[in-house]
C-alpha cells in the first residue's frame, strides 16, 4: 500500500524511532506515548488488521509477539508490559495496518477495559 503510514515508516520514507527490525517486523516509538515504554511492531507485509490476516502472515505475527518481551526490556520495561493489537472499528483501531501496541510504565497501567455492572 502505497499511502499506508505504517508502511512509509517501514520504507524510510516517514522518520521514526526505530526500536528494532528484521526481514519480517519492524518496531518503532509512538509518536504519542501512553506510557514511560510505548512503541509499536508491525510486520514490514501490509495486513490491514488481524481480522485479515491468515496463515500467511504466521511468522511475522509470531515474530511481533517473541521479540516484545526483550524490547520491552530493553525499553525500560522492569515488571511487564501490556501487549495490545486493536482490530477494526469495534477494536478502535486508528491506522489500517496492523500492529501491536507495547506499553509498560513504573505503575501498573489499570483495568484494560471498564466492567459493566
């Protein structure tokens, strides 16, 4: 996809902070952190979400989920870190490519999702 921000990032055509990359995946800052860690890991392939994804795309969606405990740390993750991929409308995800989310901070970071009574 040409106008995908993710893949421009990929390219080298948009700057980013790269975190970490290989043939597969590469991770990145976001550019509004929700957290002391925050960065992103997408697959270099452009997959809109995971509702689209398959079994094409295996090794690149078990790489996004091996590495992110290491870049975690080496981030500046000590005691976990909440792995999030945001899938469609419903999922509210912002950018059609798929990626997953990494944030850790020094305080736990609250109940994922509100509970309804």
């Amino acid at each position: 996809m040409q106008d995908c921000l993710f893949c421009k990032i990929v390219r080298g055509e948009i700057p980013s902070r790269k975190v970490y990359e290989d043939e597969d995946v590469f991770a990145f800052h976001d550019i509004r952190p929700q957290g002391a860690v925050h960065f992103l890991i997408v697959p270099k392939e452009h997959v809109d979400s995971l509702y689209e994804a398959d079994m094409r795309q295996h090794r690149a969606l078990a790489k996004m989920l091996a590495v992110s405990g290491e870049l975690a740390r080496r981030e500046g993750a000590r005691d976990g870190f909440r792995a999030i991929i945001n899938t469609g409308r419903v999922g509210n995800q912002e950018v059609y490519h798929l990626h997953m989310h990494v944030i850790a901070g020094p305080e736990p970071l609250g109940p994922m999702i509100q509970r309804k009574r």
